[in-house]
C-alpha cells in the first residue's frame, strides 16, 4: 500500500544526519528540533501556532479540552472515519452526534449538520477524510450563526487546501483548532507516532499548550487537568526534513492519482474519487467505489495478483460495538453503510512507478473482464 523504505533510502542522507544531530545533543525530549519544527510547520501553513503533542488522537482530545465544554455537550461529527475522532468525544463525556457524509467526497454532509443541531450542540468536528478538505466554507458559516466550535480532523490532509469566503487555507487552519498525525503513512509521516494541534488564537494556543504538559505552564504547577503529550525530538528532527519536501510528496501522489484517474476511467464498475473546486485533494488515499457488491472479490483478485489494497472503513462508526450503544442500534445513515461497503483504497504513495500503475490498472481492468 506504501513504501516507506524507498521513501527513506531516497532522502537518507538529510534524514539520518538530522537524526545524528540530535543523538549528539541528547536533547530527546522537548529538544531544539521540536520548536524548530513546530515553527517551520506553522510557517508552511500559515498559521499562527503550531502545538506538537504524540499523535493524532491526542491532537483531537488536546482540542476538545482545550475549549472548556460541559459533560454531555453535543459533538457532531462524521460517521465515516477513523475511530479517534467519536473515542476523544466519549471519554470526555461529551456526546458524539453522528451524522452522513457526502457520497462524491465521502466528507460530512453539511446538510446532515444542519438537521442535527439542537441545543446543545457545541462542537462540529469535520473529517478531511482521504485527503480532501471537507466543506469549509459552508461550515464556518453555520458554526459563525450557531456559535459553535469548529474542530478539524486533518490527520489525512496534510498540505491540501480549501477555499473559505474567497480565500485559501492551508486544510486545519481554518476552524478554531486543527488536528493533525504524523502516523507514518500520512501525507507528513514521521518515524513512529506523533501529532499536532494548529490554532490562530493565542488563547487557545496558551491551553492546547498547558493540556500537553499535564496543565502545567511552569513546572510542578499544575493549573488545569492535562496530559502527557510531547513529539518526540528525534521524530520533530525527521518531520523538519520530511516539510521541505512536502510539496514534492503531495505532487507525487498527485500524479500517481492522474494515472489512475486516466487508465481507470472507462471502468464503468468503478466510482472514481471526485475532486471538488473549492478544495485540493492531496490523495493520501485513493479510494474507488466498486459498484455491484464486487468490491470484496476484486479485493480477492488483486491480492491473489500481488497487490495490496485496503477498506477505509469496513464499519461506520455508528456500528462499532463500542459506540452502537450511544445510538441504540437504531441509527441508520445510508451513505456511510454504503461507502463501508463498496470502498477500496488502492496503492498511493510517493514513491510510484508507472510500471506499477499500469501494472495494478490493467489487473483491475482484467477483473471486469476488459
Ligand atoms: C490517522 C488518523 C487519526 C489518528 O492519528 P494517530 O496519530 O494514529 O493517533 C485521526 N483521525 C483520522 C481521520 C486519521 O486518519
């Protein structure tokens, strides 16, 4: 599905020696490179605080805290995700609130937010699930007129933009808090776990920080209910190289997507993915529709021809025993049971051949009996 070797032994030179720098300084926690990066990153997005933490998960949680909300306060998120984003919004008490997604981008259906709110809503949490920026626009202006809390989960969209009342933004700084993983198959992917939060308010850039560092802003004084949550130096060190060639990573998948998108499209069995305007897809997935409920046999078939391919996700999230209790069992959200159903993210990385692509293209084509 990936190839992080190849990716690594491409940049090994840059890479290995900003690891050695920080084996020289042993500065492994909180050491130089994390500020140094947090800084660069925070210049890549053009935002105006960047605040590192061990991953993802602990981004969304960081987030959620960080804005000072009450026991059972609606979250409205999508149903069609990773688990993080509703596990984060559970253990802190807080209600999720699932609801559709789109069926062309797979991103909350901003319609579907809309006949959700209710009075305690406070928080909607939008996915850019796949590499593509969820609506933006349209859910900043319903967060603006319902006085809510916009939390973005960009784990998967790293680098990718949207437009917002006519301007650019970098996908995460947009909302009041943006969420990112540094997983190693991300689009910024480090060499083990680690995460961050982005904001353009100080003050909550001030509580993301003091949440990371078990609430502490000065040491052994410990003012509010925090975590333990830090990037690792040697990982900040990877990631500061990894940034300057972000923009190549997103171009190479990029173009991998554009000879999928060519060589797949008189595949009338498949949906392909559908890029919207107002946004830029930086394909950390790509991911077809297989229409006629052949998805799981020619998920068969291509590894029976030596090609991995993966189901991002098997269950709605609405369906995970863990939280089908929330709803009792009775909620029923059409597309994301669909999507669950008929998805299948192929191979996309930045190291691709075309030999590869147009090997895994005519195997698809071969399938469908073309
Ligand atoms: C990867 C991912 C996360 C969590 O990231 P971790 O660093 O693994 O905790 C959260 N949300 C989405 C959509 C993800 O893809």
């Amino acid at each position: 599905m990936v190839d992080l070797t190849g990716q690594y032994l491409r940049l090994k030179p840059e890479i290995d020696e900003a690891m050695q720098q920080v084996l020289n300084r042993g500065d492994y926690i909180n050491g130089a490179a994390v500020k140094n990066f947090s800084n660069a990153l925070a210049g890549y997005l053009e935002t105006d605080y960047v605040v590192p933490c061990a991953n993802g998960t602990d981004a969304l949680q960081a987030a959620l805290m960080a804005l000072n909300l009450t026991r059972g306060d609606e979250v409205i998120t999508s149903a069609f995700s990773f688990v993080s984003t509703v596990e984060v919004i559970v253990l802190l008490g807080l209600k999720p609130v699932f609801v559709d997604i789109d069926p062309d981008t797979y991103n909350i259906d901003t319609d579907a937010i809309r006949n959700a709110l209710t009075e305690r809503t406070r928080v909607v949490v939008p996915v850019h699930l796949f590499g593509q920026p969820a609506q933006m626009d349209e859910i900043m202006e319903i967060a603006l007129s319902h006085n809510l809390y916009v939390v973005e989960d960009g784990a998967q969209s790293m680098g990718a933009s949207c437009m917002v009342r006519g301007n650019q933004y970098k996908a995460g700084t947009v909302g009041h808090i943006g969420c990112t993983s540094f997983f190693p198959t991300k689009n910024l992917g480090c060499f083990g776990d680690g995460g961050a939060c982005f904001t353009n308010d100080e003050q909550l850039a001030g509580r993301l920080k003091m949440i990371m560092n078990h609430g502490a802003r000065k040491k052994y004084f410990n003012e509010i209910i925090g975590m333990n949550s830090r990037l690792d130096t040697l990982q900040a060190a990877v990631l500061s190289e990894k940034l300057t060639h972000l923009d190549d990573f997103i171009d190479r998948r990029r173009s991998a997507s554009r000879i999928y998108l060519e060589g797949l499209k008189d595949v009338s069995e498949l949906n392909l993915p559908h890029q919207t305007e107002q946004s830029t897809h930086t394909f950390n997935q790509f991911t077809v529709r297989v229409l006629d409920g052949k998805r799981d046999e020619l998920k068969q078939f291509l590894a029976h021809e030596g090609i991995p391919s993966m189901v991002y996700y098997p269950f709605p999230l609405h369906r995970q025993p863990a939280f089908e209790v929330l709803s009792k069992g009775d909620l029923h959200l059409p597309e994301s049971e669909l999507a669950c159903i008929e998805v299948l993210s192929l191979p996309m990385h930045t190291e691709m051949t075309e030999a590869q692509q147009e090997y895994i293209i005519q195997r698809i084509k071969m399938f469908f009996g073309k």
